[in-house]
C-alpha cells in the first residue's frame, strides 16, 4: 500500500483527494486558500481535514524514512530474513515499528549481554530447545547466566509483548498513593491520596492530574498487574507439554516477565496514556480558543472599559464605537481597602471616582461599560450598578482579564500606545475585546487567556502549532480589512508574512487602499493569490472587494449577473436579494461551464455582502442590577457564558467574580464523553444552582432543568457496565 493510498484509507478519503492536496501543498497554497476557493477540486474538503491530511503525510513520511534506516542497519548486520522485512514493511506506526525492530536494536549492557560476551549464548539456545534437563548441561551459576539470555529473548518478543499489553490495558488499573511527608497544603490532589481507575474507563484529565502530582514528588503512581496470570499465559506460549526444562524455564519466563518485561510495558502504557492525554488537551485548548475568537462582537458601541485594582487605582478607558481611545484616567475608590473590608462610600476618594465617572458618562455617551473580573471587580460592579440607577440605558458586563496584563507589558503595546503606561494599556484590552474579541485576542498568547487545561504540561511546540492553526482559521472565515487591521491580525491571513505585512502597513499609511487589485504591485503572484480573497477593502471603488469572491472569479461573477439580468449597483437592495435567492445555482453552473461549489459561494457572499460570520454567535449577556454569591439559592435559574471548557465540565459566568462549574454528569440527560460535543466557549447557555460555598467561593451549577421529568434509565450493556457509570448522578443531586 503506498503512503497515499494509507493516508486515504485512515482519513475514509479518496486517493485522489489526497493526491491533489498534495499537488497543492507542493505548489504553495495554503489550507485557508484550498479549503475556500478549490472546493470542486478537493470534494469540499474543510480545513481540518486539509490539516489532517498535512500531518498524516508528514508522518507517514517519517515513518518511512524510520523503515529504510532499520532496514540498512538489519542488511549491514546481515539480519534481514524475508519474514522480517514483512513485519517491518507491514508496521503501521513507529511505536508498532520499534517493537519489530526491539530485538535488534544495539543494546546497553545488560546482565544478557555480559553473559553472552561470557560465552554462555550456545548453552542458552540448547536449554530453548527443551529437550534436556539443564541440571544435566552445566553447573548452577552458567544456568542462572543462561536464564538471563533467555529472560531477555522473552521479553523482546514482539508478539509476547503485545499480549501482556493487550491483557494489561483490559484487565487492569492506575493506582495512586500519597507519599511518606508529601507537602500538599492546599489538598490540590487530595482526591487522588488513595485512588485507583482502570485504564479502559480512565479520563484524561486524571491522567495528567496523576503525571503532574507524580513530578511535584506528591504521589505515588503505579498500573496494578497480576503476574500469575501473565506468566500462565506466557508459559502457555512458550512451554511444550512434557519439557525437561520446564521447572528452570518458568523460572525464567517469570523474571523476564518481573524483571524486564512489565516495568518497560507499563512505562510504555504510561506514555501513551499520557500522549492521548495530551492530544486531547491541546483539542479542547483549540476548541475554546476557538469560539473565543469567534464570540460575536458588539459593534459601533461607545464603551467605558473599567479595570479594576485596589491600591494602584482602578484604570478607565473610553472607547468610541470603532475602537479608538478617546481618554484615559485612573480613579482610587478603593485606595485604602483590603480584600475583605468594607467599601465606605463615602469616602473623597470614592466620591471622585463616581464624579469622575459621571463627568466621563455625560461627555461621552458610553452604551456600555465593561469591568474586568479580576481583583476589586466585585467593588466596582457595585460602584458601577449603582451609579447606573441615574442611567437607564447604559448596561455593563464582566469581562474577561485573561491575558491583558501580559499583552499591556509587551513590545506590540508599546508599539501600539508609546505613551501610555501598562495599566491604562490593560484597560483598552479589556474593553476592546468586547468590542472585536477576534482583532483584540489575536495581540496575546492564546496561553494566557485561561481557557486551557494542564496547558504547560503538553507538549509546547504542539500547542503552539495547534493554537496557531485555530486563530489562522478563524481569521480566514472572517477575514480583515486590509485598510485597520493590526499586523497581528494581518500574520494570520492565508500567505503573508512579515514582509508582505510591512509593505501592506506601508503603504496604506501613505494612501487607504481602494481597490484590491491595487496589492498586485506589493505582493508576488503567489502570494496575491493566496491571500487577496481573505483581505476586505470597506466602501472602495468596486463592491466585490468587500465579499469572499477571489478576484479569479470577478469575471465569472459579472457574467452571472449579466446572465440574471441583475447589476453590482442594487447589490443591497431588497429586491437584488430576492432575486438572488430564487437561483437555481446548479443550472448556472452548467451554463456558465464553472462548478457548483464556486457558483453557491458567489451567490451567498452577493446576497449578504460584508457579511460577518459572527453575528450569528451568542451576543454577550449585559446587566443592569449585581448579583452576589449570597443572593443564589438551589434551583435558581440563570443565563450565563461559557468561559472555559475542560474535559471534567464546564466553566459558566453568571455575572459572579467567581465562574461556576457545570460538571461533565449535569451538561445534559444522556451519556457526554466530552464536554466540547455539547457546550463551547461563548455560548449562552441557560443553568440552575445545585449548590454553592460561600467560604470556599465554588458555585455548583447544572444544565439539566430540575423541573424536567428524568429519562428512564438506558439498560445495561453487553458487559454488564451501564454507560453513564462515571458520570451518572442522583436526581436530588442535580
């Protein structure tokens, strides 16, 4: 089977899809580009699938290359036998590959090695032969250096080693243990002091739990195994019925099986657990990140951004409706208070802030004012909701902090606002950021927006590439206008790099683009290509620069309109959109001689010009009055946002400091194995209160209405295990 015809196969793909990705890739383009505008060439392909066939190529191509270097090592050692060039041509993945190539392999020095240079390899081959009693072949220590080759060749057996591993990851469980004196002050892993999961029911957020725990010296961390069994069936393998050596040989297989063969299984057991972990992490940190980028922006808001502090002030940004800074200040309400004491209000300080506050209101007419949610944010929503009683039709919501302490200290903010120090930076971040979350979050590492698990225990460069990937797809689906957005957002269009950016800046600092063909002279053809169709240019000479059509298909595009008998200049029109939509799309494409795929694109972006994909998100929930964590009892029923999804459940703000936690067993009424199949970050979703604790600041949320009659219960399995085993929950829990 060749590299495509594999790379089809795994991906349920035909080997024409693949070969033409390929070409792509080969030729320069990029996934947004394929994914958008060679639809008819690829079958629709979307761009996960174009990536997943980016990196099974990569790897399928490291795995050949891994073939042909053991394959040269074996023919140089001249140990190359036809049944082996078949194990190793049929291995599917390195992991299978190194178990073929494991016996082979140049090895350390080992008790075996030292007793085959001893020169005790003939006499282990002939006790193998299990036609003698080895009592009768040589003394006891040259039998005990015997075993030690013999315990070794056992455990480098490919096929007996995915026995026990195959019965070990059935049959057994990863237990964990606190250590003698362990230090865990804050009982963080206080859950896994004595635990114990079997591997096939086993979350991935315990295994990196466990790992982490296992690293900071906490716990102890071990897979349970039952060597009697094991070694019976080991023994059954390898033993003939009426061996003389039999006595010695069990001897043999149970040290090659303690001694060699579980530690280097469990470890690889380990190890991949922790790679599925990984994997899996990195999806859920891509999906939040995701639907962050995505949230629906509230456009052409003016809006008051309020970060809140205690001794350093609290920072205030005003925002006029396409994001520029209209003036800065820092207030002191809080000036002398500590977490836990009394707002006096009033206090001079806390009196100029709410003047201040309203000099700000009545100047600039804010619709909205958004308050971080970090430290005095429960202060100043009480400040804010107050003042807001004189304003009743100014609303405010929480926003989120993630992130904007990290972007108001770094080199673009600098760049970005020369002249104003990192707190006031920190308060245009967050109010920016409801404004246009997509051109604001693009500025900071998505890390530090607090939407991942376990984000520093993955592998780095994984997660950068994977987060990379999520942030260049959503820029794409949007798409910029080439005449305001930042290089940061400009580094995410499809084709350009940094130097292409810098020219672009350039340029429309000297004069606005009008026309998209005016980048022809900046960029090289290739480059032009791959980007023009995600670049949007606002009121410009020609209206189809403000759509999703590629300027290759302009020509096509007019020929359509002429052909309906409709012109560019009623594109807005109620009456052009009617008409639109009465076109039989299939039929255009066989007169025009395109495809359907280019002709349906067309038409949509014509019917809805300048159309943001966004705008048919979730808008963000704006308040009018506070609500407190002593105001929640159980069963009251809320609207909040989903701020990060784990794999455990999900975090809602409900306009609290705190997030509730709506865990995995209470999103919905039937089995979830993974909290991103029903919720996603953005989301408005609609929660009851299960139960809260003031003390410790956690909010027990669920999403399943109390009042709802409870499904009956699915009935067990085949094997004896009901579905919803860890996750299921008590009615008078919810």
């Amino acid at each position: 089977m060749t590299i495509i015809e594999n790379i089809a196969q795994s991906l349920s793909l035909k080997t024409s899809q693949i070969q033409i990705v390929l070409d792509m890739f080969e030729e320069g383009a990029t996934i947004p580009f394929i994914a958008r505008y060679r639809k008819e060439q690829t079958g629709n392909l979307d761009e996960d699938q174009l990536r997943s066939i980016e990196q099974t190529w990569k790897y399928q191509n490291a795995l050949q290359d891994r073939k042909a270097s053991i394959l040269q090592i074996l023919e140089e050692k001249k140990l190359l036998t036809h049944e082996l060039k078949q194990a190793i041509d049929e291995s599917q993945t390195l992991a299978n590959l190194e178990e073929v190539y494991r016996p082979y392999k140049e090895k350390r020095k080992t008790k075996a090695t030292e007793a085959i240079a001893k020169g005790f390899g003939p006499l282990a081959d002939q006790i193998w032969e299990q036609k003698y009693d080895p009592a009768q072949l040589a003394d006891t220590p040259s039998l005990e250096q015997a075993g030690y080759i013999l315990a070794e060749k056992i455990s480098d057996r490919a096929d007996l080693r995915k026995m026990v591993r195959e019965y070990i990851e059935k049959n057994e469980s990863i237990t964990s243990m606190k250590k003698k004196d362990a230090q865990d002050p804050q009982g963080i892993y206080q859950n896994y002091y004595e635990f114990s999961n079997t591997l096939t029911r086993l979350p991935s957020h315990r295994v990196l739990a466990l790992d982490r725990a296992e690293k900071e010296k906490i716990l102890t961390v071990s897979i349970t195994s039952d060597v009697d069994t094991l070694q019976a069936l080991l023994q059954k393998k390898l033993l003939k019925p009426s061996s003389p050596s039999r006595a010695y040989l069990e001897a043999v297989i149970r040290d090659a099986l303690v001694r060699l063969m579980l530690p280097s299984i469990k470890r690889e057991i380990r190890s991949e657990l922790r790679e599925k972990a990984h994997e899996h992490a990195i999806k859920g940190f891509a999906a939040n990140l995701s639907h962050l980028l995505m949230a629906r922006p509230l456009k052409g808001q003016v809006l008051l951004s309020w970060d809140p502090g205690y001794v350093n002030g609290c920072k205030l940004a005003m925002l006029s409706a396409n994001g520029a800074v209209l003036d800065t200040t820092v207030v002191f309400p809080f000036r002398f208070m500590g977490k836990n004491d009394e707002v006096n209000q009033e206090s001079r300080d806390y009196l100029e802030a709410v003047k201040v506050t309203k000099q700000w209101i009545r100047q600039y007419h804010p619709t909205i004012v958004v308050i971080g949610n970090g430290t005095a944010s429960r202060e100043s929503e009480d400040l804010i909701a107050n003042l807001l009683e004189d304003y009743p039709d100014i609303s405010y919501l929480i926003g989120s902090e993630a992130g904007a302490s990290v972007y108001s200290a770094s080199e673009l903010a600098k760049e970005e606002f020369p002249d104003l120090p990192v707190e006031k930076r920190s308060a245009i971040s967050i109010g920016r950021r409801v404004q246009d979350p997509l051109s604001e979050l693009v500025k900071i590492d998505p890390q530090s927006l607090g939407i991942g698990e376990y984000q520093h225990d993955v592998p780095q460069k994984q997660l950068r590439e994977t987060l990379d990937f999520a942030t260049d797809k959503a820029v794409n689906q949007v798409g910029v206008n080439i005449n305001t957005a930042s290089p940061s957002l400009l580094r995410h269009v499809s084709g350009l790099k940094k130097p292409q950016i810098n020219k672009i800046v350039k340029a429309r600092d000297t004069h606005p683009f009008t026309n998209r063909l005016q980048l022809e002279k900046l960029l090289s053809a290739q480059t032009y290509q791959q980007s023009i169709g995600f670049l949007r240019i606002l009121n410009g000479e020609n209206p189809l620069d403000n759509t999703g059509i590629h300027p290759e298909s302009y020509e096509l595009t007019n020929r359509l309109l002429q052909e309906v008998h409709l012109s560019l200049s009623d594109l807005h029109t109620q009456s052009f959109k009617d008409a639109l939509a009465k076109l039989d799309a299939k039929a255009l494409a066989k007169t025009l001689e395109s495809d359907l795929y280019t002709i349906t694109d067309i038409i949509q972006e014509l019917h809805s010009p300048g159309l943001d994909p966004r705008d048919k998100m979730d808008a963000p929930i704006l308040k009018k009055g506070i609500l407190k964590i002593e105001d929640l009892t159980e069963g009251m029923e809320l609207q909040g946002t989903i701020r990060n999804v784990t794999s455990f459940g999900a975090f809602v703000d409900i306009g609290l400091h705190e997030d509730g936690l709506v865990h995995i067993s209470r999103l919905c009424n039937h089995f979830v194995s993974d909290p991103n199949e029903v919720v996603h970050t953005g989301q408005i979703v609609t929660v009851y209160v299960v139960d809260t604790d003031v003390a410790r600041k956690r909010i027990s949320l669920t999403m399943i209405d109390p009042s709802a009659p409870v499904p009956e219960r699915k009935p067990h399995n085949r094997k004896g295990k009901h579905p919803q085993k860890n996750n299921r929950i008590n009615r008078r829990d919810r």
